[in-house]
C-alpha cells in the first residue's frame, strides 16, 4: 500500500506538534489537496489519539502513520490505533521488525549507504533520507548509483516546492514535507495554499 501510495502522490505530510481537536480538518485539507500519506510524528500532543481520529476519517482514502517513532513497542500501539505507517529519523533494526511483525510499513531514517543497506536488509519498505540538507541531490544522485533500483528513497529535511525538481532529478522517489507545509496554529487557508503549491509541482515534475 505505501508504494501505492507515492505512486498515487509522492508527497509525505508530516505533522509535528498537530493537536487532536486539529486533526480531522488539518487532515481533511491535506487529502482534498491530493496528499494520500500523513504521519503524526509521537512527539505531538496526544498523537496516538490523533493517529485515531485521522484513520478513522480518511484510512480508506490516504496512509496514516507516525513519525518519530524510536521505540519497538509504540508499533503494537500505532497498530491499535488503526495507523500503518512507522517513520524515524533514526535505523533501529528493532524498530523496522516490529513494524513487520504488526504489518505495517517502515521506513526508517538513514544517513549514510552503510545505514540505508543495513536497514534494507532488515526489512525496510522505503528510506527516508534524514537530514536532507547535509547529503542534498548530488548525494541522492551517487546513492541511486549503488543501492536497489527498486528501493523507495524519500529526503526529509528542508524540502520546498521549489526544491522538488532538484531532488526528483536525482532519484528521489517522494518527499517529507514539515514545517513547509505544517506549523502548529497555522490556518486552513494557509495550510490548503502550501499543500496545493506542493501537489502541483509533484504532477508537474511527474507530466
């Protein structure tokens, strides 16, 4: 499902510090602008319930998940809470395991090839590149040249509407997007604005 998924938009809405009494119409914004992955990073307010509450509004439309996750057991509880997706900044080989033990995808951070085959191994679906900024498109680009063809890498970090070219040049399968899109008490207005920019640079980069 998440390759489905980025397939369909390869845009990740990552939603640190989202409130549960925000969630469904943050998230409602976000899946009319055609993003069809969000992730509730666990050092939110309360993100399991919001998790909850997002799942039970769009799961049928869009991925849900949780970000930050540096624990093996918060996979059991994203799994109660009807969320699918497990995203780290970090690789922990527990982490990645447990997430497949509960059925769901990981897609563990990495920061050197070292990091991204040892997390492949260990049963990764997709690599989320973090921090973006410090490998940047030309790291991307030398990355692509030595990992598996098939393997989903997505940076995170310091990702704009206007450095999604760069990136989808150099081999990036989808795209982490935080406080580009999403701040705490941002208004829908605004929210809707910056998910429309990002949706409408991904479908012109895939044209």
């Amino acid at each position: 499902m998440l390759h489905d998924m980025l397939d369909a938009c390869p845009l990740v809405a990552i939603l640190r510090g989202l409130e549960p009494a925000e969630a469904v119409d943050t998230a409602r914004v976000l899946v009319d602008a055609g993003f069809r992955i969000i992730e509730v990073p666990l050092n939110s307010p309360e993100p399991f319930k919001s998790i909850r509450l997002i799942a039970k509004a769009f799961g049928d439309r869009a991925l849900i998940g949780a970000g930050t996750v540096l624990r093996a057991d918060d996979c059991a509880r994203l799994a109660d809470a009807c969320g699918r997706l497990v995203v780290a900044p970090n690789f922990d080989a527990r982490v990645v395991k447990a997430a497949r033990a509960a059925k769901l995808h990981a897609m563990p951070g990495v920061a050197t090839v070292s990091e991204a085959f040892a997390a492949i191994e260990a049963g990764a679906d997709a690599l989320k590149l973090f921090p973006a900024e410090t490998l940047g498109p030309v790291g991307l680009k030398a990355w692509r040249a030595v990992l598996p063809a098939d393997i989903r890498l997505l940076p995170v970090g310091g990702v704009t509407p206007d450095a999604l070219k760069a990136w989808h040049q150099a081999g990036a399968s989808g795209y982490g997007i935080g406080s580009a899109l999403y701040k705490p008490g941002i208004g829908l207005d605004e929210l809707s604005r910056r998910a429309k920019a990002f949706v409408d640079e991904a479908n012109n980069l895939a044209a």
